[in-house]
C-alpha cells in the first residue's frame, strides 16, 4: 500500500463538518476517493434556512466544493444519500461524476425546501411565528456556532 495524503474540506450542513479526499494507487490505477460528510438540508420541524442567508450561503458553498472535487469513488455518512449500498451491490462503484451528481441532488433538495419554506401554510399548518406555529421569525440569529462557521475562513485544502 502506498503513502496517501488526505484533505480535508470545510463542508456539511453543519458548522465544523468535513469532508475527505484522497486519492489511492493500487498497481499503476490511481482513484480519486471522497468521504462527502452529510450535506441533506434536514433540520428541527421550525427551522428555516431562509432566515439565515449567512449560513445559507455558507451552506451552498460546501455544496459547490464537493461538487468540484475529483471524485472517482463517494462515500458518504447515509449510504442512501448516494445510492451507495446499490452500488456495492451492482460492484460498481465507481462514478467520476459521483461528486457532482450528488451535489446537484442535494441543490435540488436543499432548493425544494427553500420553495416549501416560501409555500404559505396550508389550513394553519405553519410552522413560523406568523403563522401561528413555534418557528423563527425572519431576522432571528442561527445558533452562534453557524455564525461562527459563516463567518471564518475555509479550512478547505489544509494537508493532514
């Protein structure tokens, strides 16, 4: 087994997350793997990435580095978040546009819950204030460690 050095990325739907990459030599074919940490927008019922454009923003950056990494083989926290237990299954795991396509589909998710976010409620299913529902109200502050994440630099390409 050869040396590897790996990288680790500032990126994930929570402050601090990283995501790793390396690449990996066996007999002159050399991989490029990424382990893509968690970037699903879940979160708490009356939480709302609308209200929080700073950590929106932050957020869709970690989405646009790991789909600009080379990326031969993804690994990923939630297996079903990549369809990864499918390939196992197929032996095929190898995908040089894995990144990128798992970065478009988490755009789209992330891009479908700013729409429902925006979508008025439905017979007092809100979940905001306005509403009538326990959510945050527009202007509110994201949790001081999202701010703090916003706010720094990007550890990103740091060697360790």
């Amino acid at each position: 087994m050869s040396s590897a050095a790996f990288t680790g990325t500032a990126s994930g739907h929570t402050p601090g997350a990283l995501t790793w990459h390396w690449e990996s030599c066996h007999t002159g074919i050399c991989r490029h793997i990424v382990y893509a940490d968690s970037l699903t927008p879940v979160s708490r019922d009356d939480y709302r990435f609308s209200d929080h454009p700073a950590y929106l923003a932050a957020y869709r950056a970690s989405i646009a580095k790991v789909a600009a990494l080379d990326c031969d083989i993804l690994l990923t926290p939630h297996p079903s978040a990549s369809d990864m237990v499918h390939r196992l299954l197929l032996a095929k795991v190898e995908n040089p546009g894995a990144c990128r396509d798992y970065a478009a589909a988490l755009t789209k998710q992330l891009d479908a819950r700013l729409a429902k976010e925006a979508s008025p409620p439905r017979n007092g299913e809100g979940d905001h204030p306005k509403d009538g529902g326990g959510g945050v109200e527009q202007g509110s502050q994201p949790p001081p460690s999202a701010l703090r994440a916003a706010a720094s630099p990007s550890r990103g390409g740091d060697r360790v």
